[in-house]
C-alpha cells in the first residue's frame, strides 16, 4: 500500500511517498528557512506563503523520486496539528483536494506523534533491502523539538498517551534562544553542537530546574545564559558556555526519559523531533540507556528534523487500524 505525505506545519514543505508504513520511496523537502534568517525566527505569513508556491512541486517530485504515478497513490496523510495555522491550512487545503480528486482516503496525522514514528521508517539506498523494524512496542517516546518537549507511552496499536511535557520553553526553543543570545544565527541547535565541541563542557554549572519530576523547564537555564553571557572576554568562553549549556539539557532529557521507563516499566525508548539530530544527546542517551538496559532509537539524520515521510507512515498504521478523516479536517495549530 502506497501512502502520500504531505508536511507544512512549520517553514518546510515537504511530501514523501512510503510503501507500508516502513519504506521511504522518496522524501523531498523544501525549506524556506533562508527567507526567515534575518528575522531570526519563523514569520508566519512569508511560511504560509512559501507553501503556496511549494506544494504542487515537491509533490510532483516526490511521485517522481518514488517512481509512482498519482493514481497509484492509496492514501493522502497530512499534518493536523500542531503548527502555525496558514501553514497548516495550505498542506490541508491541497492534500484534500487530492484525495478528493483522487477518491482515496484522506488522514489527518498529529506532527509530534509522527515525529516518534520517523525511527520505525527505513530508507533502503541503491536498492538495498530495508532495516527489519526491530522496535517493541509498547515504547517510551521522547519528542525534542521546536516547539514541544515531551514523553508519551506508545501502546501496540500506535496510540500515544502524554505523559508530561515541558512547563515553559521547549528544549530547541531553548537552542534557538541561546543563540540569539550569544549572537550565533538561527537555528540555534545546530550551531550551538558545532562551537560546543570547541568548549569546555564542564567550564560552567548551568542547571534545568529538576522540582518537575518527570516534566520539563527550559527558560531558567536561558536566563541564566543571558547573565553569563553579559560578562564574557572573549570567543573561547562563548564555546565553554554553548558546551556547558547543551550539557545541562541533555543530561535532564537523559535522566527523565529514563525515568519514565523506569517508572512504566518499559525498556525501548524512541526518540524524535529536530534535537534528535543532536549527536551529543545521541551518544549520552545511548550511553546511558545501554547502563540502565534500555534499548534507545534514533531516526535516520534525514528523517529527524521536520519532514513528511513521519506522516505517510504513521498515517498508513493509524489507517490500518481504523481511523479515518473526513472533509471537515482543519488544522489544530496547538
Ligand atoms: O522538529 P523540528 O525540525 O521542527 C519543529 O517541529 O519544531 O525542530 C526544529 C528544532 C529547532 O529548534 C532547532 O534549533 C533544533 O530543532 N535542532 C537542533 C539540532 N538541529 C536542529 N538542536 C540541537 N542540535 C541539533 N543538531
Ligand atoms: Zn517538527
């Protein structure tokens, strides 16, 4: 079965086709990131309008890349929620249309959930055979994202129940906004990896406010960078504090995913969402999670940031066991 995605919640257009819920036949995204960068920050209408000249294009090649005509096409899967609401409406409005044309099926896919599902995708190269799916269920789901830091239990039937979630900033929030901070561009995340390495991680004791129990906060340790940074001589402590920042949030999104497993008594945690492409959380959590007898999943680079492969395939599970939307979808921006 051949389910269509189609991903606009935030600056990415995105559209990919997947082959039973587990193979990535193609994946194409296109950012308009760039347009956003002097602002420092998404702006929500240059976004929506972005989409509007995207879509039809990054899903014609995407049918393409699969080797796919649209008829072919057994299901349309779109984000739902959550986003900004124009750049919702745009993927919704098209991915409608398309079903209704098409008279297939259309599903509305929550972005947060289908990020936790990007690590049962497999993306087989040159014809390779694809990575058997070796994650049981149910699982502990650590979502790091832009705008959301949460754990959920996912059950056998990929229903996903919260468990907590962040009180304040979310963690690349927090990224974003040190770099703001210390003058260093947007995204915040991937820049702040690259000096981190540079720095010295245990130079500074920034800390994340642990009185959440398995909940978490985010904008003490900003504020706390802002006074740091105010007092700063020279380039090399910028990177002591860039490493001893990304230190702080890692260890508390180490310690409370692996509490949560512990607490349910769950050992598989899979983890998704842009700081997912954070190698120092990588190598932490699996470090860690190997000591502790958890067995932890990353998804593919490519399929950690936002993308619409995450959306045909958990769309494709979800639509096996029954769900269904109708002509009435709208976007649920939060
Ligand atoms: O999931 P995503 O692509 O979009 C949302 O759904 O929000 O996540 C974007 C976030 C940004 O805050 C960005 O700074 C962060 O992911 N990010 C990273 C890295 N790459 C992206 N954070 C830490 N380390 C990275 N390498
Ligand atoms: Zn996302």
């Amino acid at each position: 079965m051949l389910s269509l995605g189609i991903e606009t919640s935030c600056d990415e257009t995105a559209a990919s086709v997947v082959k039973d819920g587990r193979v990535v036949l193609s994946n194409i995204i296109a950012s308009s990131l760039k347009l956003h960068q002097k602002y420092k920050g998404i702006i929500p209408e240059i976004a929506s309008r972005a989409h509007i000249e995207s879509i039809s294009l990054v899903t014609k090649q995407a049918l393409k890349e699969a080797g796919v005509k649209i008829r072919d096409i057994d299901l349309v899967c779109v984000t739902q929620s959550p986003g900004l609401v124009g750049s919702l409406l745009v993927g919704i409005s098209f991915a409608k249309a398309l079903s209704f044309a098409l008279k297939k099926p259309l599903l509305g896919i929550g972005h947060l959930e289908a990020h936790l599902y990007a690590s049962f995708l497999s993306q087989p190269k040159n014809g390779a055979r694809p990575k058997k799916a070796d994650i049981f269920l149910p699982c502990i789901g650590l979502v790091v994202s832009g705008g959301h830091t949460s754990l959920y239990h996912i059950s056998e039937n990929f229903n996903f129940r919260l468990i907590s979630a962040t009180t304040d900033d979310a963690v690349g929030e927090a990224f974003d906004k040190v770099a703001k901070i210390l003058n260093l561009g947007y995204p915040g995340g991937p820049v702040i990896e690259k000096l981190a390495r540079k720095g010295n991680a245990d130079s500074l004791r920034f800390s994340c406010a642990t009185s959440q129990d398995l909940g978490f906060s985010f904008s003490g340790i900003k504020t706390a960078v802002l006074y740091r940074s105010q007092v700063i001589g020279c380039r090399s402590q910028v990177a002591d504090i860039a490493a001893s920042f990304q230190k702080a949030v890692v260890e508390t999104l180490v310690e409370k995913s692996l509490l949560a497993c512990e607490r349910r008594k769950i050992a598989a945690l899979v983890v998704g969402g842009g700081v997912a492409a954070n190698n120092y959380l990588r190598n932490r959590l699996k470090e860690e999670a190997r000591l502790r007898n958890v067995d932890v999943f990353f998804p593919d680079f490519a399929l950690s940031l936002d993308n619409a492969a995450m959306i045909a395939g958990l769309g494709y599970q979800l639509y096996k066991r029954g769900k269904r939307s109708n002509y009435y979808l709208s976007p649920e921006p939060s």
